[in-house]
C-alpha cells in the first residue's frame, strides 16, 4: 500500500514550467488538489489525503532536486514509511513525451532525484510514475531537463497531465501491483 508520493522538481519561480519539474506540474490535476493542504516540514512541502480509506502524503520536496532524497528520509522516518511503501514521481528521458508508466524499483537512469532518493533511502526499490520528457536531439541533457516545453508540447501538456495524474489516483485505489501491471508504458496523448 502507498503511503507516502512524493514529487522531484526544482524549487523557485525560474523552474516551475519546466520539464524536470513536470511532476510538481502534475499533481495540481488531481481531482483533490485544491483541497490539499499543505505545510512547510521535512526540507519540503506536504500534504496529506484519504483515499479508499487510507491516509496518504504527499511531499514536494523544497530542496533541489539533487538533493530531494534528504527531504523524502526526514519524512519517511518520521511517518515510518518503507520504501516499498513510496511511490516517487519523476521525469524520464527515456520514455517519450505524452507516455507514463509505473514501475517497481529499478535503475537510476542518471536521474539526480531518484540517484538522491536511494542513496538517502539506501535503496532503490522504491516505486516510480515515470513521466515522458522524450530525449533531446542533443547531447545538452541539462539546458534541456531545465528548459521549457516546445511550443508544440505546451498545447496538448495539461491533456498529458490530466490523464496521468488519473492513472496516479486509480493506482492509490487499486494499489501499485495493479497499476504497474497495467500501466508500465501507457500512451496518454497521441
């Protein structure tokens, strides 16, 4: 069961459109976003929420993303949260724009939030929503994880994140196993 997700991004106003923070872009399409309420602890911002009966966190964490993993372990060992029991959302390269999944443990994928995440955690079998950033015609990986969305994508980027943010919510209800059985690469936009 999930009782902690928790969102990598950059914190400050220069980072918030971009496409390393896609995962904080994502959860303001929750259906329950706008009753969150949210507080200031653990080196970040969270929430909490109940669903299907069950409480649930949500943690922005307000360091920068190299460093999220120090905000997600104050948490987790205040709450006592396994990492079995987390589900960190993130960008991925390697899936393309428009396409989410769920995923149990796995690689690093040089992803400094989630190589952040497991070293704080001293492991990396927590679980993921891998949110589709597509890889760049270039080998700039940073300029393009902290630049904006191309124009194209900005048109249909609140569809994207709708639907992904819908699967978000069927996997806290249905739990994880289900989730990433049926979503481990799921196409949400054309």
């Amino acid at each position: 069961m999930i009782k902690l997700v928790a969102v990598l991004g950059n914190p400050g106003s220069q980072y918030r459109r971009t496409r390393h923070n896609i995962a904080w872009q994502m959860i303001e399409y929750l259906s329950f976003f706008p009753e969150l309420n949210w507080q200031n602890k653990f080196k970040g911002e969270y929430a909490a929420h109940t669903i299907a009966g069950e409480k649930i966190f949500f943690l922005a964490p307000q360091t920068f993303m190299n460093k999220s993993g120090e905000s997600i372990r104050d948490m987790t060992h205040f709450f006592k949260i396994e990492p079995e029991e987390i589900i960190v959302i993130h960008d991925d390269l390697e899936l393309d724009f428009g396409v989410t999944g769920f995923k149990r443990s796995g690689g690093l994928a040089g992803h400094n939030g989630l190589r952040s995440t497991a070293s704080c955690l001293g492991t990396k079998d927590f679980n993921r929503q891998r949110l589709g950033i597509s890889r760049p015609g270039h080998s700039d990986i940073t300029s393009y994880v902290l630049g904006n969305f191309s124009k194209d994508e900005q048109a249909v980027l609140p569809l994207y994140l709708e639907e992904a943010a819908k699967l978000l919510e069927l996997c806290l209800e249905q739990g994880f196993d289900a989730a990433a059985e049926k979503f481990k690469k799921t196409r949400v936009i054309s």
